[in-house]
C-alpha cells in the first residue's frame, strides 16, 4: 500500500511539472509570415518604456504588412518576449529563439539587459536589431550579428558637449571655458556611460568647466538637497540625464528651490512626454532643450517619402492606441524608427533571414540624414571594428528645444528649424509668445 | 541500536521525496530541447536557494527577506575576482560561501535580538543598505555593471552548453537537500524547531537559541552566497540593482511557502511548479497584454494562501490521508 | 546657515507627505495585525483615484476626497472580509506572500486599465512658491502638510474620544481582552481597514498633485513606509510622524552634506541602528506579542 501511495505521489508531481512544459505551443513554420522575435520588458519596473517601444514596433510592421508586406506578400508577424529581468530575458530570449524558432530579434532597449540577451542571441547565430541600448561596451563583446541602430553612450554624450560649445556658448555670448556646467544623472549603468563616460570625458577634452559631476539615486523622492548642492555652484548650464519619474522630480525641485540656470539640457527621456510635462509644469517648461535621439520636430528636413512614411506613423500610432498626444514619445519613435529602417532598408535586399545575407546588406548599407527619422543616418560599422562594431555610426543626437508643447530643432545647424533662444528667463517668467517664433523660424 | 549505512540508504530509497529528486534528475536527459534545460536549470537553482532559505526560516522560523544580501554578495565576489583579477570562478565560489558566512554572522548579530517581523524588516533593510553600497561603489569604479568574459572550459565555470549548468544546479540541490536533511536529524536541528516553536520555552530548557540562530543563518548564507557565485557565472552579467533586487528574496520565500514551509520537499515542489507557472504566464498572452499572465499569477499566489495555509505539502498530506482512509474502510 | 534651514524646512514637508503615506500602514498593521506588503500599491491606486475624478470632474483632487473618502472606507470594509479577515489568523508568513500576490494584482491590473504612461494632475498652485526670507516653499507640499496635519488631528481625537476609536485601541492591545469585554472584534476590525484605506487616500490625492502616478511606482513607496512605521514605533502614531521626520530630514542633510546617492544607505543604517538601541521602535511598547 505504502509503495502504491508513493507511486501516486511521484506521477501527480512528474504531471504537475509536466503540465506548464506541455502548453508552451509550438510554433507551426511555413506559414505565409515571417516571425520577427521582439524581446522587450513588458512588465515590472521598465515596462512603461519597454511597451512605449513594442508600440511603435508594432506599428511599423503594420505599415509594412499593409503595404503588402515583404518578399513575395508575406506579412510579418511579432512574436513578444518579456524581459523583465535578468532570468526572464535569459529565458525569453531562449523561448524565442528556440521554441518560436525566430530568425531574428528586435529589441532590447535597456542596456543591462542587452547584456545578457546579446550573448544569447550570438550562441544561436541569431540577428539581433538593437533600438537602443546605449552602453559601449555592448559593441566590444564580438557577437557578430548584432546590430547597433541607435547612438552609442560615448558618442551622444560627446556630441551633446559639442552641442554646448557650438550651439549654447556663442548665444550665451561666453567663452565655453568660462562656462560652469552642472552634470546631474541617475547613479545606473544607462546615467553612468552617457553622462560620465560620455558627456563629461568629451567636455574635459574640451577643456569646459564641469563644477559638479553629481550621479543620485532614482528613487529619491525629494531632490532639493541635491539642488541645493548645485545651486551652490551657481552653473549656467545644468546637464540632466534621466528617467521620467526622477527628471520630473528633479525639476521640480529644481523649480521650487529656486535653481535658475541660463541653460537647462535634458539628455534622455521625461521631456519627450511633452503633454505631460507641460500639465505638470505649464510655462516653465519653455525653454528646456531636449537632447535625444530622435527627431519628431525635423520632419521638414526628411526627404518626402520619408516624411510622409513619418506622418503615417503619427496617424497610426494615434488612432491604434487611442492616444490623444499628437507627438509620439521618443520611446515609441525610437521603435517605430529602428524597426522600419529593418524592414525597409535590410530585410528586402537580403531576401532571407539568413544572418550572411543580412551581414552583406548591412555592410553596404549607406543612407542619408533625410532618410531616417532618427538624426544622423544609417551606415554601419563593419563588424571587425574594435570600438564600435555592428554600430551605426550616423546615429546622432538632436537638440530640440520646446516651445508651448511643441518641439523645434535648434541643432545640428543643418537641421535646425529655427534659432535656439537662450538664456532662459527664471522660473514663473518662462511664458513665450508664439508670434516670437514666427521670426525665428528659418 | 546502530544503524547502518545499508539500512539508511534502504530508508532513504523509501522516501517518495528521493524517488521525486531523483526523477528531476533525470528530466534533463530526456529535454533535448535548450529552452527547458534553461527552465529546469533555474528550477533548480532556485529550489536551491529557496531551500537554503528554508534552513532558517521555514524550520528556525526567523523569517529572513533579506537572503538576497548573501546572493549579491557572492555573486560580486565571484564576479569580480573573474573579470577583474581573472581568479578561477572556484575559487571565488569557496570566498563567495566564506564571506556569506560571515556577513550572516555581521547581520546575525545586529538583528537576531529582534521579534518576528521588526527581524524580517531589518533584514530587508540590511541588503538594500548593501544595495545602495555596491551601487555607490561601482559608481566610483570603470562601470557599474560588470560583464564575466566566456571563455568556455570547466575551470572557468562557463560551458557552451546548457546540460552543464543544469546538473552544476542539480548538484547544488543536492548538497543543501542532503546538508538540511542532516540538520533536521541532528540535535542542532532539533533545538532549531524548539527555538522556531517557541523560543521562551526552547531558552527556558537551556537552549542557547541565539547561537543555534546564527549557526543556521551562517550555513544558509553560505550556501546563498554560493548560489549567488554560480548565477553571476550563469547570466555573465551582474548589476547592483539587479543582484540586490529584494525581489530575489520574496522569490526564495514565495517558492517554499507555496511548496510548504518548514519541510524538505516544499521548496523543491514550490519552484518546481512556479517556476514554469511564470514562464508561461509571461509567454501566454505576449505583447502589450503580457500583465494579464501576472495579474492570474498573483490571483493563484493569494488563492493558495487562503486555502492552502501549509503550501502544496501540506495539501499532499490531507490527500494522501483521505486515500489512506478509504482504503483501510472501504465500505465509507 | 541659511542653506541648512532651507534643508531643514524641506525635509520636514518631506517629512510630512512620508507621514501621510505611512500612516494608512500604521493603522492597518497597528490595529489588525496584518503584514501589508502591497501597501505601496495601495497608494498608487488612491493616486490613480485623484487622477481620475480631477480628469471627469475637473475639480481640485483636495475636493475630490469627498468622494473618494466613502469609496476607500466601503473599499476598506470589503477587503477585510473578503481578503484580510482569512488573513489575520494565519501566521506572518502567509500576510507576507498574499500581499505580495495582490501587488502584483493592483501593479498589472493598473497596467492594463491606464497602460504604463505617467499620469499627474496640474492644480492652479502647481506652480505656486512661497517665497520668504530667501527660504522657498512650495504651495502643493504646503497643502500637502496641512492635510497632512487635518487628518493626523482627526484620527487621534477620533481614537482617543470616540467610542469605537477606544474600542480601536482596546482591540489593538489585547483582542482577547476585548472580545470578553463584549467588543465584537470583526466589526472594528473592518472599521479599521475601512480608516486605513480612507487614510492611503489622502496620502494618494496629495501626492498626485506634485507627483506622476505609473502602475510601479508603489514598489519604492512600500519599503519607505514600512521602515518609517516600524522605526516609529508599532501603532504609534507619534511614532509614526516622528520616525517620518527623521528619515526625511536624514535623506536631506546626507544628500547635502555627503553624498546624494547614498541617501537611502543612510536612512537604513539609522533605521538599523536605532532598532539595536530600541528594538521595538522609538515609540514602541516593549514585548508585545499579538
């Protein structure tokens, strides 16, 4: 009876055990799509972003899929993952390679993660389209096919000291040197590599002032003490790099501790929710320049397909999710833009998901600032390159500057849009008249 | 009376909980497939850690959320000595359990004085003080997060394929299923329940509970710190916020309170079954609607909870007691 | 000088909103025992609440506590039945790994009815500063005190005055004892809960207006609370504000005067510290067993 009872118990664990494994679906191949992997976090702590992401992802392949699709009429079709931390994008990324059987991933936005599903991707001879994990690093671990289309840490971080010297000293009529700069960033990977290893390493070359390199941390509730540290140094130029939650709070402590800076740079992403940022702060968001990869305000500049292709993702983007905002959040441009350039520019003249193939196209690929959304171009590092191999090395930054929830490119020079205005009146007097605009605008 | 080494193995054989190890130790062989090797592999890493976890607070009953303070420990350890100063992962494996033993005993001392829950949040606090620490630290050092170099071979602890990881696991299982074992049937073990029971009473016959706690929490961190080491080795990239996440330690508690606590198999049987629960929760539904597997996920962790108060285990035993029943009275 | 009182009056206002946060958990796991780990989940659902009736009414947040007052009590009163009445009975552990499971509930439920955008409220003093003797205070954190100070004073004349706040107060010591005096327990227990939730609603509606709410962003507010009530002291309300303070002011100086991001290093060695010196808490009564 006892060796009955134990049989029983073993085979009810061995089912309950097997029972999960069983219903992982497995994927029928064949069929007229072609499976694109995405891995993102869609859930915990980085999901807001990572689902910002999916979103203009998504959408891009509707575009795609509408047009009639790629190769033959085949649409594509996204298999998600979730990456929501350091296990799960281990398994995600495993899930999708080997039981989705994807050819090729997009993804993976955070930078400690694409440590971890890189690797993966590479042991597979899997392609991996990277939006835009930023960290160098990532470039110097020989996985050969993986793709770099957004900017890369040491880069965005020495153009927007570029953008200091070129742009902001001559209108704030100084010499550069005599500038003093307040480098503010959240203490993590993403904030230490850009704002750190980047913007301050560039402006130390550049022999410019920094007279406080301050990393906090994210979860701080209140900044001022931090503000108050800085204001101390009375800089003219405050650099901030940050998330939503804490460039949201920094600045408003910013604003309540009365911290007046001629300059207020936001490197990263809380302004590009300008709806948002105005109906927190109203006025004194005027003019706050926003550093990022992409450019929603230089539509203008895009060659005509391109900026009706843009247009288009506008619309879509406002219609499928049901978003009131008219500007798309850099996240869900970022996606949109590194998608399409993949399904517009690679997967067509490469026919195949064959990594060899998509290595050729890559290689050749050579693309003018007016073709992409994204400022700067599309064209590759060759994958030998020590530093920054599988990196688009056109990838650039823009400066925007806002103006009553609007954004206008001030630089680089050839795409701006109108000239930068600076420096910034105090807090409580930044209310700005359109009709001033009308004049700026080149 | 002696007993001896055959009749042990004899009485151990009877237990359903080796047959039940014994039979995950087989599963990897017949899983060709690499993405459920992966799932087995953290099955039984985390069985591991959860039992480990289980030492102190399922059979000590101090319930320590703070376990994730020994793993982010180890898994620096380990991680740094390997990339930086190229130190064989072994090695930093032996430092990671050392130096897991004595942070245990650092935290031991600071909150063993504590009751019941002011214990379990002074451990929360002590981890993410550790946390913040590390984090302050690495700021100031080349990088914040650390990336381990693959070069595969045994004495780099990095294989090309997965089985490895998976059986290094298994192994790991193993020793703190066996080292438990012999804790729980030793007198150490014994005075252990007495404290978890209740330590007035247990203090009154003249156990020194405070020094059997720390003991206990000791082996625990070691064994956690060690874990830590392996998964450092594992995911080949660790970041401060990544192996000083509290949420690593409610994992640890949440697998042996649902497998049940204070028993041998429960964490085991806890991971076993959650472990592939979430796995496929987060890949049921995909894209923007991935919250709704974790959002059922959460409903099933509270329904057990309410209607199963002694975990899975304990739910086997009111079973089981029914079959017994009706087989011995047929006729009800 | 002038810098340190600057400090000082910050991080008391900070102060203040940590009060107000915790306070809710205070009752909660003062009067029924219950280890509440989604608490800071709670908050981020009262502040979706404020978001919401400022979105379809337009009325100030503040205002809206009329309505979301009621709500959250009848709210309390029900997740006491249903959930918290099974709960209190069960040892540590089980509260621990409930109310675990329901913040992940609460976090995903939240991400899937207002997606993962950031939400916040603009009020009319959004903006506004208080400008005195080179000393900035701004108007939302004002407000934000002086609810805070409202509701403190309500809740302890309520305990104190009132017979249920005794009866409160009686339960919360000694159930037993109470029960045999004739206090039907359950009762004042979900009467507890119910002021509990009324209490995670102000806390919520005040910090939406200086604020963005986002389904995680209770995960932070969780720990904070729980080291701010144990600090305090158990069911101590004092405690409670005090313990509040001197994590607020702490983060403040140390940010100030050492490093800004060892901040929360410091509060949990403080916290740490103080439990060996008081082991219940600087409020707390020595060697209560529930």
């Amino acid at each position: 009876m006892k060796r009955a009872f134990t049989n029983y118990v073993v085979i009810t664990m061995v089912c309950l055990f097997i029972l999960p494994f069983g219903s992982f679906a497995m994927a029928d191949a064949g069929s007229k799509t072609v499976k694109i992997g995405v891995i993102l976090p869609l859930t915990g702590p980085q999901a807001p972003i990572g689902r910002e992401v999916l979103r203009g992802i998504e959408v891009a392949a509707d575009m795609v899929n509408d047009m009639g699709g790629i190769w033959n009429k085949q649409k594509i079709s996204l298999v998600t993952g979730d990456a929501a931390n350091s296990e799960s994008a281990r398994t995600e990324t495993e899930r999708l390679i080997t039981v989705e059987k994807v050819k090729l991933l997009i993804g993976v936005y955070s930078s400690s993660l694409a440590f971890i599903v890189h690797p993966i991707a590479d042991k597979y001879n899997v392609v991996f389209w990277e939006t835009n994990a930023i960290a160098d690093r990532l470039r110097q671990m020989g996985h050969e096919n993986t793709y770099f289309f957004g900017p890369m840490a040491s880069g965005w971080g020495s153009q927007a000291a570029d953008c200091v010297v070129e742009l902001i000293a001559p209108k704030l009529k100084k010499d550069p040197k005599e500038l003093k700069i307040a480098v503010v960033y959240q203490g993590t990977e993403w904030g230490k590599s850009l704002s750190h290893d980047g913007f301050v390493k560039r402006a130390n070359e550049l022999g410019l002032n920094i007279v406080i390199d301050a990393p906090y941390d994210p979860n701080t509730m209140d900044f001022s003490s931090l503000i108050l540290k800085i204001k101390r140094t009375n800089p003219d130029i405050v650099h901030t790099q940050n998330y939503l939650d804490d460039g949201y709070r920094l600045f408003r402590d910013a604003r309540k501790n009365g911290l007046n800076p001629k300059v207020w740079i936001a490197d990263g992403c809380p302004w590009a929710y300008v709806d948002e940022a105005f109906q927190k702060f109203g006025d004194d968001m005027n003019y706050v320049l926003d550093l990022n990869q992409v450019a929603g305000g230089n539509i203008w500049s895009l060659s005509p397909t391109t900026q009706s292709q843009y247009r288009e993702f506008l619309d879509r983007y406002t219609k499928k999710y049901n978003v009131k905002s008219v500007a798309a959040s850099s996240d869900v441009a970022v996606g949109f833009t590194s998608a399409i350039a993949l399904f517009e520019h690679v997967l067509p003249a490469a026919g195949s998901l064959d990594p060899k193939k998509i290595a050729e196209v890559v290689n050749d690929l050579s693309l003018p600032a007016t073709s992409t959304a994204r400022p700067g171009g599309i064209k590759f590092a060759p994958q030998s390159d020590p530093v920054q191999a599988g990196q688009n090395i056109r990838a650039g930054v823009v400066a925007r500057q806002i103006f009553n929830k609007k954004y206008y490119t001030v630089w680089p020079k050839d795409s701006a849009e109108i000239e930068a205005i600076f420096p910034a009146p105090p807090f409580g007097k930044r209310a700005f008249d359109d009709k001033n605009l009308e004049m700026l605008i080149k | 009376m002696k007993i001896t080494t055959g009749q042990r193995l004899q009485s151990y054989m009877k237990d359903p909980l080796v047959l039940f190890i014994a039979v995950l130790g087989i599963l990897p062989l017949f899983s060709s497939h690499h993405f459920y090797l992966q799932m087995l592999t953290l099955v039984f890493l985390f069985a591991f850690f959860s039992e480990a976890w289980n030492i102190i607070s399922g059979f000590g009953k101090q319930f320590s959320l703070g376990h994730v303070a020994f793993f982010g420990v180890g898994a620096y350890i380990t991680g740094i000595l390997y990339s930086d100063y190229g130190i064989s992962p072994w090695i930093g494996l032996v430092l990671s359990g050392a130096f897991g033993v004595l942070l245990a005993l650092l935290i031991g001392f600071a909150t063993f004085r504590l009751r019941a829950f002011f214990f379990t949040l002074s451990t929360i606090a002590c981890a993410e003080a550790l946390r913040v620490l590390v984090t302050y630290w690495r700021l100031g050092s080349s990088g914040l997060g650390t990336t381990i170099p693959a070069v595969n071979g045994l004495e780099n602890l990095t294989f090309s394929h997965e089985i490895c990881y998976t059986y290094i696991a298994y192994i790991l299982l193993l020793v703190v299923v066996f080292v438990t074992y012999r804790i729980t049937k030793s007198r150490i073990g014994y005075y252990l329940l007495a404290t978890g029971g209740d330590e007035e009473a247990a203090k009154s016959l003249g156990v020194n509970t405070y020094r059997i706690k720390l003991a206990v929490f000791a082996i625990s961190g070691f064994f956690t710190a060690i874990g830590g080491g392996f998964y450092c080795m594992y995911m080949r990239y660790i970041e401060p916020s990544m192996v000083f996440a509290v949420d690593f330690s409610v994992q640890f508690a949440v697998f042996a309170i649902v497998g049940g606590l204070g028993t041998i198999a429960g964490p085991i049987l806890g991971s076993v079954i959650l472990i592939p629960l979430s796995t496929f929760f987060r890949s049921w539904i995909g894209g923007l609607f991935t919250p709704i597997g974790f959002l059922i996920y959460g409903i099933i962790l509270v329904i057990i909870i309410l209607f199963l108060p002694g975990g899975l285990m304990k739910g086997i035993s009111i079973v089981k007691d029914k079959i017994v029943q009706k087989i011995n009275n047929p006729q009800e | 000088m002038e810098i340190f009182i600057q400090l000082i009056i910050n991080g008391c206002l900070t102060g203040t909103t940590y009060a107000l946060m915790a306070l809710g958990l205070s009752i909660i796991f003062g009067t029924l025992g219950l280890i509440n780990f989604a608490h800071g989940d709670f908050i981020m659902l009262a502040m979706y609440g404020g978001f919401l009736i400022s979105l379809f009414s337009g009325m100030d947040p503040y205002l809206g506590l009329f309505i979301m007052l009621p709500i959250s009590f009848v709210l309390g009163v029900g997740l006491y039945r249903v959930l918290f009445k099974r709960l209190i009975d069960a040892p540590e552990e089980a509260h621990i790994i409930a109310t675990f499971g329901l913040s992940f509930v609460f976090q995903y439920g939240a991400m899937l009815l207002f997606s993962a955008e950031y939400k916040s409220v603009s009020t009319d003093y959004s903006a506004d500063v208080f400008h005195i003797w080179n000393q900035y205070i701004d108007y939302p954190h004002i407000y934000g005190a002086m609810a805070a100070v409202i509701l403190i004073a309500l809740l302890i004349s309520f305990l104190r005055y009132t017979n249920t706040g005794r009866a409160i107060r009686a339960v919360s010591e000694q159930r037993r004892g109470a029960m045999m005096i004739g206090i039907n327990v359950h009762k004042i227990y979900a009467i507890a809960a119910g002021i509990g939730l009324c209490c995670i609603a102000v806390s919520g509606v005040s910090l939406i207006t200086f604020e963005s709410v986002h389904p995680t962003i209770g995960v932070h507010f969780n720990l904070l609370c729980w080291i701010i009530v144990v600090l305090g002291g158990i069911g101590s309300i004092p405690g409670t504000i005090v313990g509040a303070m001197i994590i607020a002011v702490l983060e403040m100086l140390v940010g100030y005067y050492f490093e800004p991001t060892l901040t929360t290093f410091a509060y949990f060695i403080m916290f740490l510290a103080i439990l060996m010196i008081r082991p219940s808490g600087i409020f707390g009564i020595k060697e209560r067993r529930a």
